[in-house]
C-alpha cells in the first residue's frame, strides 16, 4: 500500500471503513445490550440506596433509647434561676418550684500561719494521716473509702510557707494515686492548695471535687492535722480553721446539699444539676429563690412533624423513583429499565397497601390508620400530612397514639422493614438482580472480545483485497493507454 498514492490510500480506507460499518452491526448491538444493562444496574443500586434510607429512618422510629414520638419541649419561667431539659418519658404539664438552698462542696481551711514562722520543726519523724471520701456504688450509694497520706519528717523542718506547701503537694499525689488505683474516681477526690489572704500569711486548703454530704470530708486523728487545725469541727474563723460550709449530720440538715421543693415536696441532693427527681426531668438550680418558679413540659410537635415528614419524603422519593423506572411513555412508546419486572412493578401497591392498613392493638381504638393523625396517600401513591391539626392533637393527647401507627408489633415500621428487606438484604432481590446483570455483562464481554478479533481479521481482509483490485485497475489503465498510444501512432 506504500507504493500508490495518497489518494489511492484513501479511497481503499473510506471503502474498507463503508464495509466495516456493515460489519459492526451486530457488534453495536451488543455494546448497545451492554449499556443497557449497566445502566439497569445503575437503577438498582439507586434503588437499593432510596429504600435503605427508609429503613434507616424506619429504625430511629424504632429506637426504644431515642423514643423520638416522644420528644418534649421544655421551658422555665425564670431561667436565670433554674434551667430544665425534658426526656421523652417526661410527662407533659407544670411544676411548681422553690430553691431555699444550693449544694456547695466540702472546703476545710487550716489556722492561718505566719510564713516566715517555722511552727512544724517539732515533727521529728515522717508524718501519716488519713482523709475520707466518698466513692458510691450501685450496691452502696453512701460508701466511703480512706486514703493515706505520709508526709515526710524533712519537709516540715523548714519555714511554714514550705511545710505547708509540702503537706498540699503530699495530698495531691495521694490523690492522683487512689485515682490510679481505681480508688476513686477522677471527680471524687479533694485537690490540696495553699492560699494567702494576706502578705506574708497562709493556710492549707482542701476542697472536695463533688459538692454535696455524699462527698464531705472527714479525717482521721493526727498531731499534725491538729497543728493545722484544718480537722477543726467547727466553723472556720478569722485566723483559725475548720470548714467553710457547715456539714451537718445527714443529707437533710447539711447544708452542702441543694435544698428545693417541686409541687410542694422537698427535696435534697448533692448537686445542682437534678434528673433524678421527676422522671425525665433533668433540672439545673442556678439561684435560690423563695417566690415559686414554673417549669413546663411540652410534647415538642415540631420536632416529631419534621421526623415524621422526613420519612414521608424518603417513602415518596421512592414511590417517585418506582413511578419513572418502571412506567412507558405514551408518547414514544420507551420503555423504563424496570417495566417488564413485575416483582419492582409492585412494590408502589404494596407500599400504598401497608401505609394504608388497619393497625392492630394499638392504645386507643380512635387512632388505627395513618388518616386518624392526618396523614393521607395522594392519587399518585405519595403520601403528605393533610391534616396538622389532627396530627398535633393526638401527639398533644398521648404520643402513644402516633407512636403505636408506626411502632407497635405490627405497625408501619414493623412491616414496611421487613417488606424492604426483601429487596435490600444480603442476596436479597435487588442483590440477586445485580449479580444476574454482572453475569449477562460478563457473557457479553465475552462475545464482543471475540467479535472484535473477528472485525479485526476482517478489516485487514478488506484491505488486501481492496489493495489488489486498486494494484490491477492501475495495470489495467497502465495497458489501456499504451494500446490507445500504439494504435494512435
């Protein structure tokens, strides 16, 4: 082919190209069957990904820790005086509320001492006592454990300023230690310092973690804590120790705890942040007060409505994306990749089927279909909320009465979930489907590797041949024109 002319060349490629075109027919079927099928599988994979949302969002309905029908809205009267935050199992209505007394934690503070005073040297040897806390248990809530603390003979012997930051640090590192050891807890042990009200005085400081009686702390006998005086029970005064904030005997007459009345009952605890009063309650005491504060509780409408029509959008989109997938154009007669699948054909129906049923044993026999909390299926299989006001008051009611719809043994959770397993689960329909499509992509590679060796073979067929006809029209014209010269001559 070298040897003829660009022309000639490209005349024998634009013939072999016109044949070859021919040729590929059956082969761009098949690259046509091909595309169609990983697009068909593309749908099933969208399809696999719009109705797992569902469940998803089927499951946080379900959720017995989230409770989401139950959302509560909460405020306070006063919410520089007490703040409050409502679980679900909190019961809608008002509490009335008074605090007379907030908790504050465990402070002893030793005698103040001259710094340049060397009040300590009389200790000749190493010096142990022992401090006790509280650490509670499931088993024991008021139990209390001991922590040794040793400090030595030579860190007294010098001015108070260092004997006493010497007896701080000796605390503190028992402490660290009783927390290694699982002793106690990070947030159950006192912190040591030493302060310094005036120039040239100070005192020791102890300070219990926790406020409340639980976690007050109590001494062991030692000459030295009785140098300090910081065992003193008594209140401290001016230069001498003792504590801070008086103990008392009991958690009802020590005022470290929180003190505060709900509806008329007292209560005491340890801290200022309750949830342990009223069920699903947690309070927050920020100031006493003796004038009566109300905090109220709300079945928090907005929150469950914007859940509830956030599932009734991902069960729409999918009703939607079924729609179009499975439907034929009128108009031009096309087909959607899943139009001759009956088995996706009538997932819409038994959509519309289940969303619209009858649910057995629910609270109340007023509030057993989707359209008795206002929610109703469009013409097209959509569903919306129709009707807010009956969707609020039953929610305002009793949130049973929309949680059992979707949550009881037989509700729309229960059966929506296992009607999309079917399709979404391990080796499931849309996975069986997938695997089918992979099997037929896989046979068609197969048969379009072949045919293009084939197309190959025949394209250089068509070349030589082609060449060898255009070699003898130019011997043929070559002969031709030495005859019309001979016989001209």
């Amino acid at each position: 082919m070298d040897s003829y002319p660009v022309s000639g060349q490209s005349s024998i490629y634009q013939l072999v190209d016109q044949y070859m075109q021919l040729e590929k027919i059956p082969l761009n079927k098949l690259m046509d069957q091909k595309k169609e099928l990983n697009s068909k599988k593309s749908v099933f994979s969208d399809l696999d990904s719009i109705l797992s949302k569902i469940k998803t969002k089927l499951k946080y309905f379900t959720d017995p820790i989230v409770n989401p029908f139950f959302a509560k809205t909460s405020s306070s009267s006063d919410s520089d005086k007490i703040g409050i935050t409502a679980q679900g199992s909190a019961i809608s209505g008002n509490h009335s509320i008074i605090v007379e007394q907030l908790a504050k934690s465990d402070t002893r503070v030793s005698n103040q001492f001259d710094n340049s005073n060397s009040d300590f040297t009389s200790f000749s040897t190493d010096q142990t006592f022992t401090i006790e806390l509280g650490h509670p248990t499931d088993d024991d809530p008021t139990n209390r454990v001991t922590i040794d603390v040793t400090v030595a003979a030579s860190d007294l012997s010098g001015t108070n300023d260092t004997a006493l930051k010497a007896i701080s640090d000796a605390i503190n590192d028992a402490m660290s230690q009783a927390v290694t050891d699982d002793v106690l807890d990070g947030d159950e042990i006192a912190h040591a310092s030493v302060v310094s009200e005036e120039t040239g005085k100070s005192r020791l400081v102890l300070r219990s973690d926790q406020s409340g009686y639980t976690y007050r702390i109590d001494f062991g006998s030692s000459s030295l804590l009785n140098s300090l005086n910081i065992n003193n029970n008594a209140q401290s005064s001016g230069t001498t120790g003792g504590y801070i904030t008086a103990i008392g005997t009991s958690p009802t007459d020590s005022a470290l705890n929180s003190k505060f009345t709900i509806d008329g009952l007292t209560y005491y605890r340890d801290g200022n942040v309750v949830d342990d009063a009223v069920d699903g309650l947690t309070l927050k005491l920020l100031d006493t007060f003796t004038t009566e504060e109300t905090v109220t509780v709300q079945a928090d409408v907005d929150t469950v409505k914007s859940d509830v029509e956030d599932f009734i959008k991902k069960y729409n989109d999918a009703v939607n994306f079924l729609r179009e997938k499975t439907k034929t154009n009128p108009d031009t007669h096309e087909r959607g990749p899943l139009s001759n699948d009956s088995m996706y054909g009538t997932i819409t129906s038994d959509f519309r089927t289940i969303v619209s049923g009858n649910i057995e044993g629910t609270t109340s026999s007023d509030y057993t279909l989707l359209y008795d909390i206002g929610i109703e299926a469009n013409q097209d299989g959509t569903l919306s909320i129709k009707d807010s006001d009956k969707f609020t008051a039953a929610l305002e009611t009793n949130a049973l009465y929309v949680s059992d719809l979707f949550n009881s043994d037989n509700g729309i959770a229960a059966q929506l979930t296992d009607y999309i397993d079917r399709f979404v689960a391990a080796n499931g329909s849309i996975d069986n489907s997938r695997k089918q499509i992979e099997s037929q992509v896989v046979s068609l590679n197969d048969r379009i590797s072949y045919m293009n060796e084939i197309l190959d073979k025949k394209e250089k067929q068509y070349f030589d041949e082609f060449s060898k006809m255009q070699q003898m029209m130019a011997q043929l014209q070559s002969q031709q024109s030495f005859f019309s010269a001979f016989y001209s001559s």
